[in-house]
C-alpha cells in the first residue's frame, strides 16, 4: 500500500525538526522571562513600544506587526497594564482609537529582559555564526514563500 511517505519524509522530518526547535527555544525563552513576570508574547509587545517613534502605538497597529488576533492583543496589553509596564492612553487626533504606551517601568523591565535573553539565550544557541545565517535564511525563505512577509 502506498501512503505517500516516501514523497513526503524530507518534508516530516524538516517540519517536526523545527516545531521541537521552536519548543526548545520556547522553553528557554520562558524560563528566562519568568522573573519578570512575562511571557514571549508580553515581551514582544514591549520591545516593539520601545522601539516605536513615540513609545505608544494604535492597538490595532500592535497586533498588525506582531501578526496576532486583535483578541490577543487586548488580553496581552491587559496583563502589561495589570503589571504597570503599558498603559492605554486615548489617541490625540482620533477619539477611536486606543493606544498602548510603554511605561518607564516598562521600559526598564524589557531592557532588563533584553539583557538575560541575550546572555542566556540568543548568544548559547548551540549553533555557529555561520550556521545561524544559514538558518535564517532558509527559515526566511519559507516564511516568505509562506507570504508571512513581502520581499
């Protein structure tokens, strides 16, 4: 009986090798963020306000950058509030909208957290220089070939 393995086994193996990858970075990127207080989401979201012009954008244009559902984004924005690291400020010109600023409490945690996940995690990879281009690059070309992001 043929199932189709043989055309599809290179494909299996390269896309559970990188939904483990992805557990493993997960699970390291959790156990650095925790005495923080935040999770991968919440500190995406961070690290994006601060490095926004302004320090503040529209919560729509949050879940836009960071690809999510605009419930998501609420529910992260929520916690970050609860913690004192953002709080919503109604937008100067359009009374529609609701933007989510970084605190400087905010600020300084997501510096804070920058520092231990370069230390601990982003610099011990157990890849080379040279094998973490490559890396990306392949990774960068399925996510686009995905329509993830344009050229």
């Amino acid at each position: 009986m043929d199932h189709g393995w043989e055309d599809a086994a290179d494909g299996m193996a390269a896309v559970t090798s990188v939904m483990r990858a992805e557990q493993i970075f997960l699970a390291r990127v959790d156990e650095v963020l925790r005495p923080f207080g935040l999770t991968f989401a919440r500190y995406e979201a961070l690290v994006l306000l601060m490095f926004s012009r302004r320090g503040s954008l529209p919560l729509s244009k949050v879940g836009q950058r960071l690809q999510v559902h605009p419930a998501s984004v609420t529910n992260t924005v929520d916690r970050l509030e609860a913690q004192g690291l953002v709080r919503r400020v109604p937008h100067p010109t359009d009374r529609r909208t609701t933007l989510a600023e970084i605190t400087p409490l905010g600020r300084s945690v997501a510096e804070e957290a920058t520092d231990a996940l370069n230390a601990k995690t982003f610099s011990s990879t157990g890849l080379s220089r040279r094998e973490l281009s490559a890396l990306f690059r392949l990774l960068r070309r399925l996510r686009r070939s995905a329509g993830d992001f344009s050229a």
